[in-house]
C-alpha cells in the first residue's frame, strides 16, 4: 500500500510506502488520461473525489494553511476551517511568530502575494501547495 509519505493507515492498520516520484507523477498522467477519455465522450466536466483520507486528500492535507491577503489584510470567512490553529498569515511567519520548516504547507492565492509567499516557504524546506480561486479550469485537453 502507498501514499505519500510512509505512514501507518488508519483503516486497515497497515503501514504503507512512500511513492516514489515516478509513481507520483504517473498517478497525475492517469487523471489527465481519464479526463481526456472523459472529455472525447461528450461530457463536460470531471470531479474528482479527493477527500476522507483517499490518496488525493493526503496530498492535499497541509501541515500549515497560509493566507496571503495581499495588500488589504482580508481572510476569506467563507472557507470552513480559516480561523483554525493551522492557518497563518505570511506577517506572522515573517514577523517570527510562527516558523514552519520541513512540513507541507498551502497558500490560498497566487498573486504576487502569493506567490512570494510560496517561494519563502520552499525556502525553508516545505513543501507547498498554492490554491486559487478561478471560477474555471485552465486545462488544455
């Protein structure tokens, strides 16, 4: 069994092994097959089931969540969870209030803000997911 780091699963008791990259990347390459498959059938839209602890999910199950607000200091109260003992602002990283090395972390936003937000996390080892709100997928099928 694999995910994405070597960890004891809590459904079936089992450690599981760390993907490799390779494996990693194949998995994304089956996503984009299916949809395209999908896409040549005449349908028009894709979900994909990313949560309770499916493989997705543990990629996507930061350690830390950050806000970059960018210039107006605005945190999104629509999102479930923002005011949680995980989410940060990047003045409390920069500021010395909260240090956040080697873990997996996800920026909301990927302006300027965001983005230099993301760079200053790798920086210090993590590994860094950043989101964006668009109302659309850019995929080139």
């Amino acid at each position: 069994m694999m995910a994405p780091s070597r960890t004891q699963c809590n459904v079936v008791h089992q450690e599981t092994r760390e993907m490799t990259t390779k494996e990693a990347e194949g998995l994304v390459q089956d996503f984009i097959n299916a949809a395209c498959r999908v896409k040549a059938a005449g349908i028009d839209g894709v979900e994909i089931h990313g949560a309770h602890g499916y493989l997705i999910n543990q990629f996507l199950s930061p350690y830390a969540v950050f806000v970059a607000e960018g210039s107006s200091p605005i945190i999104p109260e629509s999102i479930n969870g923002i005011h949680g003992k995980n989410v940060f602002t990047i003045v409390d990283v920069l500021s010395g209030k909260t240090e956040i090395y080697n873990k997996k972390a996800a920026v909301i936003g990927s302006g300027m803000t965001g983005l230099e937000t993301a760079e200053f996390l790798a920086s210090k080892n993590n590994d860094v997911t950043v989101f964006e709100m668009e109302s659309y997928w850019r995929i080139k099928f």
